[in-house]
C-alpha cells in the first residue's frame, strides 16, 4: 500500500528549505537510492503565509521508514530543523485512493 507523510512546518527562509529538499532528491535519485519519496507537494497556507504543508509519498510504509533511518535524511532533517520557526508536526498516512 502506498504511504504518505503529511510534514507542517513554520519558516520565513522558504528558498533555503527548497534548496535543500532539491539537493536531496537530486542526490537520491543519482544514488540510485532504494526507498526514495516517489513524489513531494509543497503547500503554503493561505491564511498563514509562513506555514508550509509537505505532502511526500512513497511505495509503502516499510519504504519511508527506510528512508528515515538512512543518514541522508537524518542529515537533512537537522539542517531543515535550522531553518523553521516551531517545531514540525508529521502525520503518517495509508494512501486508499487516487
């Protein structure tokens, strides 16, 4: 079953974040990394413009939990972590239709 991770966060350096998450997926796609997200949304709310929803998907939920563990992303994570402005929130989603 398909698996999605719904990530809200905070920040007021948008183009900083942006940068890292490309350089990420950039790097994980040339790896040839297994268990990479198939697919990333990023939402910005309409009433607080510096709340952003990330919606990333991946084949199944052993796939994420596997890309969590890899270091890639616990690297990724601290220097995401730098750039918000509270702590963020994730919601682990089943995908049951498309």
């Amino acid at each position: 079953m398909k698996f999605a991770q719904i990530i809200d966060f905070e920040t007021e350096r948008i183009d900083e974040v942006r940068d890292l998450l490309r350089t990420y997926e950039e790097q994980a796609r040339s790896q040839g990394r297994t268990g990479a997200p198939t697919a990333r949304t990023l939402l910005r709310d309409r009433a607080n413009r510096s709340r952003y929803l990330a919606v990333v998907e991946f084949e199944s939920h052993e796939a994420a939990m596997a890309n969590s563990s890899a270091p890639e992303t616990s690297e990724l994570a601290a220097q995401l972590s730098a750039l918000m402005t509270r702590p963020t929130v994730y919601t682990d989603c089943d995908v049951q239709d498309e």
